[in-house]
C-alpha cells in the first residue's frame, strides 16, 4: 500500500512536469530567443546575450502603428461589449421564461461559432447594407476600425455577459425595490444600487474584453481592412520571415502578463485576509504591512524578485555591449568556414592526384615507377603550397591592408590549388 | 395580449429610460451584430459572383453553385466529386476531433487533482500559471511553436547533439507541430469547466465508493466521471469548435501540403477574391459544426445551458 501510494506520488509529479513543460516550456523557450544573436531565433547554438532585438522592434514602424491601432479598436470594443452584455445579462433575469433558453441559446452561440465566420459574417453585412444605401467604398461602414469593433464586440459581448450573469446571481434585488419604494427614480436605483454592486464585475469584464480583443486574429483577419492590428502584424510577420525581435515582444507581453496576475492574486489575497480580519478591504490595502504579506504568500515574493531581476536586467542591458562577444562569435565562424573550405581544398587536391596517378598508369608498366617515385616528391610540394600553410600566411598580411579584405578571396585564387598545380609541373 | 402586458410589466420594473436603453442595447446586438449577419451571410452564399455595380440587378438572382462547387468541383474537372476540397474538409474536423480528444486525456487528471485539493497557496498558483498563457496572443504561441519544432529548432538540434537522429526531422510537414500547437491554443478551455465541475463534488462520495472497495479507475468511471460530465462536454464542444475554426495556428505551424479549410475560406476572401463561395464554404464550417455538437451533446445527455459555466 505504501510504496502504491509512493508510486502515484511519483507518477502524478511527473505528469505534473509533463504538463507544465507543455504548457510553459515554449514560452521560455521563445523568450530566451529574444536574448541570443543569430538573426533567426533559436535556443540552440546559442551565440551571445544581446539586447538588439528589443531596439529592432521598438524601430519597427509597423508593430508600432499596429499596437495603436490594437488600443483604438480595444477601447471601442470594450465599450461596446460592456454595456451589451452589462444589458443582456439583466435581460437574462427579466424575460419572459418560455423564450429565455432560446434566447440564452442565442447569445451564448457567438462564443462557439469559428471567428472565422463572424468576420466574415460582419464584412459580407455591411457591404450589402452600405450597397443598399449606396454609399461609396471608402465610407464608414467598410471603415476596418468600424468593422472590427462590431465583429469582435459579437463575441466578446458573451463573455462579458457571462462574467455579469455570476454576478448577478448574488445580487439581492430587494435593495432595487427598497430603493424604488423610497422615492428613487429607475435610473437613480441603477446607478446608486446596481452599478456599485457589479462595479468589480464591470472590471473584470472589462479587462478580459481588451484582452480578447487585443489577441483577437481570427475575425480582425477578414474586417481590418487599412487599419491591421497588432495581432495582424505579427502573423503576416511570422508566416513570411521570422526574427526574434518577435521573440523580444513576446517576452514583453509574458513579463506583463505575469506582472498583472501576480498583482491580482496578491490583490484577492488581501481581499480575503480582509474579508478573515472583518475589516474592510481599504483598511489591509491602506496599511503597509510588507512582512506580513510576504508570509505565506508566495505570489508576492515572486512578483518582487520578478521587479528586482527585471531592474537589474535594465541595468545590465546599459552596461553591457555584445558587440565583442559576436566578433569572436563571427571569428569562430569563419575558422569554422576556413576548415570546411580547407577540407574541399584537400580533397580537391587528392582528386587530381589520384587523377595524375591513373594518368601515366595507362600509359603502359615501364614507366610506371617513375610517377611512383615523383608522387611523394609531389606530396612534399603539394605540402609546401597546401592551401593550409597558404592561409595561415595570409591573414598575415590582411592587418595591413585592411580595405583589401575582399582581396583576400582575390589572394586565395591566385594561391588556389589549381593554379598551384599548375605552376607546380614548370618548377619541376 | 399577453405579450403586451409582459412589455408594459418589463418598463414598469425597469421605468421608461432604463427599460428602452437595455432593450436597444440588447436588440443591437442579437439583432444586427448576430442574427442579421449570419443571415446576410448564409443570403449571400447564394449569390452569383458579380462586380460590386451589377449587384442588385437583373443577373443577382438565386443559385446553389458554390456548394455544387463544393461537392462536385469546377465544372469539367477531371474527377466528379471535388476531392481537394472535401478531402480537407474532411480532414480538418477529424483533425479538429484529434485534438479534442488529446486535450481531454492531458487536462481530466490535472482537472481532478486541482479541484480535489483544498485551496492553498500552491493550488493557487497553479491556477496562475495555467492562466499565464492563454492570455499570451495566439500568433506568439505558434511562432513558440515554430521555434521549437522547425528544421534547425530546439528538439531537432538536441537530437542531433544527442545522436538520436542524423538529419533533423520534419515536424512542420508531418502536422506533429500542428496538432501540438492547435492543442496548445485551447487547453484552457477544456480544463477549467472540468475544474470548475469537479471542484464541486463532494469528496465524501469519493470516500465512500473507496470504503466500499471499489477501484481508482471504477471511482472515476462511476463516480467521477458521471458528475463531471457537463464539465467535460462543455469543455469537448470549445475545443471542437475552436480547432476546427482556427485559422491562425494552420496559417503559421500547417504543413505546405495540408490544408486547414478555413484557410481554404481565407484564400477565397482574399486572394481568390469570390467571396459568395467564401461565405458558402463558411456556412457549410458553420453547419457541420453546429450538427456535430449537437449531436455529441445529444449522445451525451448534456443541455446547451451547461455551455460556459
């Protein structure tokens, strides 16, 4: 039973691996790309630590143009998602019940149909509406900031519903009549009453709104039109030519993202050591009690290493310059080209002996012990103009002239094994 | 009549300002943001191909071309049926079933260890990071993908150093990063109605079928299982629904010789510019999802309303 239950154990840890590997692993990956130098990101081999990816993309007039045009059509898209499912969530709790699971069925269907299909929904309509009124190509409605916001605001309207329809479930409507009964006006008792009361739900909806909308590809694809969004960027980006100042973005966006959750849940953390204390939210959150915090609440300490490691990196990214490192990087690289060029060379060179060799054999046998004899007197001079010795006696000379660099490839065909060969016979 | 004394409770309740706001904003968005759309959409996949100025005229009648194109090809193709396209059709929703089923195995045994164990600070930050990335841009997740499953990519070079394999291996053609990318996109969303459900299940039921002497897998099988099954149906239909729908992950991990059929609709909005066989073809995706879910939904007893919990 024991070593059963230490066996589970193990296997659950290693499933819990498997499983965060899965679903963490490539996102390290990516983000450690952004910090190695060949211009097409990898992990492996990795070259040198630098930072020239992130000054790539801050360059990058697109990404640029496309982040704003992602908080533009975000900013609609929240607006507009917010108050239609805020409004179809109370009509959840009003309509008459026959019709309520057709309508619950009605608004819930845009979460499940493909966003392919909502885009194109969304542009096929408002052509054939801007086509009735015969307006012109270039009118509002085939505007793609217009476009896009209704498209996504389809969908992202049911989430937001979604997270009102939870909290409205807890709302006690007797404070709405209470209110009514004295004196209040509907609009008063809305805004007093219920507004405050689903003011952290209107929140959350609103965060999680800009969110999907800012990553949203697959109706933004069909109804963008001239104003690409971020997301649009980046796939047109990826599918035709990638570098890593995409990895550089990515890891911006990760750092954000683990900054924002760490910061929510340290923020329901107190929440709740508030709610345990009795006393009201604003009392924990108001007093600085860093130590308290701290303890037994693991997401704060990360979030403070997190900060420190972040500065420290921003510091160190000032300091440091990759630029010798990549020198040595682009050294190694040319050696390694040298001895790959050096290989051939000898083979070459081997070829052709053996070419000469097969060469007097057919000529007959009584001759045939002269070449026998020349060859190794050849190897020697092969030896003496080996494109090896050539090449280490050539960058001698490249300090001096360093314009001539191109020259060098000029130098090694002069000395290159043929015309060696070549000259080689007249010598002898 | 009855009707109409609904309407007049409904502003009573809601007085005339409030009550005419909510009901604009409502009608806005189930009438002209859903509804009318995908009618406009499902009209026009009926329509000829014409140039915007003959639109509304004598030649835009009525026609059933673009799904005959669907099924039996252009006209005078070589095979009667229109193979290329059904076949993807065919192979992305089977595809799309793939992954479905592979996220379910991966996410049931995570989703029953984080809704049986109480809270904690460990639990929570558990949560945090399945969180994390979903909310990562979808692109950012497959170009992940690519870095680590492409010729020169990460598995690929260490199985080289390793000596595992003499040539790296192709996992863009053979879908191998694909599959993984596309289950990657939308674990979360089978994971957390599976928590959610099981997170609710009373522990002692558990308890019980074990002092009753019944085995892990049988505790799961009848116990289990059973009560989550909302959990996972809703989890199964998004899943579904999302992959079979993706465009982006095909778009950037699909191999150059497989197809996702949305694609196949993006190439027809676009560079194929016949956007009425576009929104045919989009109409069919549309349906044969649609029939899918329902009828899973129907095989598995679960109602639509558990959808999104």
């Amino acid at each position: 039973m024991k070593t059963n239950s230490l066996l589970l154990k193990v296997l659950l840890g290693a499933y819990l691996v498997v499983f965060f590997g899965y679903l963490l692993g490539p996102l390290i990956v990516m983000s450690f790309t952004a910090f190695n130098s060949p211009s097409f990101p990898k992990l492996t081999p990795w070259e040198c630590l630098t930072f020239e990816w992130f000054d790539v993309l801050a360059n990058d007039e697109r990404i640029l143009n496309g982040i704003e045009n992602s908080i533009i059509i975000g900013i609609g898209t929240v607006i507009l998602s917010v108050i239609m499912g805020l409004a179809g969530a109370l009509m959840l709790t009003q309509i008459w019940p026959k019709l309520r699971a057709t309508y619950y069925t009605i608004v819930i269907a845009p979460i499940l149909i493909p966003g392919v299909v909502l885009g194109i929904s969304t542009l096929v309509f408002w052509d054939r509406i801007s086509i009735m009124l015969g307006m012109s190509t270039g009118g509002i409605l085939h505007n793609g900031i217009f476009l896009t916001i209704l498209g996504q605001s389809t969908f992202i309207a049911s989430y937001c519903m979604l997270v009102f329809i939870a909290r409205l479930q807890r709302f006690d409507t007797g404070l709405t009549e209470a209110a009514l009964d004295l004196g209040a006006t509907h609009v008063q008792a809305f805004r007093k009453i219920l507004l405050p009361f689903m003011k952290p739900a209107i929140g959350s909806a609103a965060v999680l709104a800009f969110l999907a909308s800012f990553e949203n590809y697959n109706t933004t694809t069909f109804t963008f039109g001239k104003y690409p969004t971020l997301t649009i960027e980046l796939a047109q980006k990826v599918r035709y030519g990638i570098n890593p100042s995409i990895s550089a973005l990515a890891f911006i966006i990760i750092v954000l993202t683990v900054i924002g959750a760490l910061a929510h849940e340290i923020y329901r953390r107190r929440q709740q050591l508030a709610l345990a204390n009795g006393a009201p939210v604003s009392a924990v959150a108001g007093s600085f009690q860093l130590p308290k915090i701290l303890s037994g609440n693991p997401a704060a300490i990360i979030l403070i290493l997190l900060t420190l490691g972040g500065a420290s990196t921003i510091w160190f990214a000032q300091s440091y310059s990759p630029d010798s490192c990549k020198m040595d990087v682009r050294e190694q690289k040319r050696l390694i080209q040298e001895e790959r060029i050096k290989a051939i060379r000898e083979k070459r060179q081997l070829n052709i002996q053996q070419k000469q060799h097969q060469g007097p054999d057919v000529f007959g046998g009584s001759k045939s012990t002269a070449p026998a004899t020349q060859s190794p007197g050849k190897g020697a001079f092969g030896n003496v103009f080996d494109p090896g010795n050539l090449d280490k006696s050539a960058p001698a000379p490249k300090p001096e002239k360093p314009v001539t660099s191109p020259g060098k490839g000029a130098f090694g065909d002069v000395f290159s094994p043929q015309n060696l060969d070549k000259a080689a016979p007249k010598e002898d | 009549m009855k009707a109409a004394q609904l309407i007049r409770d409904y502003f009573v309740k809601n007085g005339l300002g409030l009550g005419s706001f909510l009901l604009v904003a409502v009608l806005f968005w189930v009438v002209i943001l859903i509804v009318l759309p995908q009618l406009s959409m499902l009209d026009f996949s009926f329509r000829h191909h014409l140039p915007p100025p003959e639109m509304g005229g004598p030649k835009d009648t009525y026609t059933i071309e673009h799904y005959k194109y669907l099924v039996l090809g252009a006209p005078g193709a070589d095979t009667s049926y229109n193979v290329v396209d059904l076949g993807v059709f065919g192979r992305t929703l089977l595809a799309a079933f793939f992954v479905t089923i592979l996220d379910l195995v991966l996410c049931y045994p995570l989703a029953y260890y984080l809704g049986q164990s109480r809270g904690g600070g460990a639990i929570r930050i558990l949560v945090l990071l399945l969180i994390i990335p979903y909310w990562i841009n979808e692109i950012l997740r497959a170009f992940a993908f690519r870095i680590i499953f492409g010729e020169s990519g990460l598995i690929n070079e260490m199985m080289l150093t390793m000596g595992l394999i003499s040539d790296p291996v192709d996992f863009i053609r053979a879908n191998v990063a694909l599959y993984a990318g596309l289950g990657y996109a939308y674990i979360l969303l089978m994971i957390f109605p599976i928590y959610n459900v099981i997170e609710s299940l009373d522990r002692n039921q558990i308890e019980a079928a074990r002092d009753m002497g019944a085995s892990w897998w049988r505790i799961h099988w009848r116990v289990v299982i059973p009560y989550a099954k909302p959990g996972i149906s809703s989890g199964c239909t998004m899943v579904f629904m999302l992959s079979a729908g993706a465009l982006a992950a095909p778009q950037i991990l699909g191999g150059p010789s497989s197809l996702w059929f949305t694609q196949i609709i993006y190439q027809w909005f676009n560079t194929g510019g016949n956007w009425p066989r576009g929104a045919a073809f989009a109409v069919v995706l549309l349906v044969a999802c649609i029939i899918i879910v329902l009828s899973m939904m129907r095989l598995f007893k679960v109602k639509i309303g558990d959808i999104g919990k």
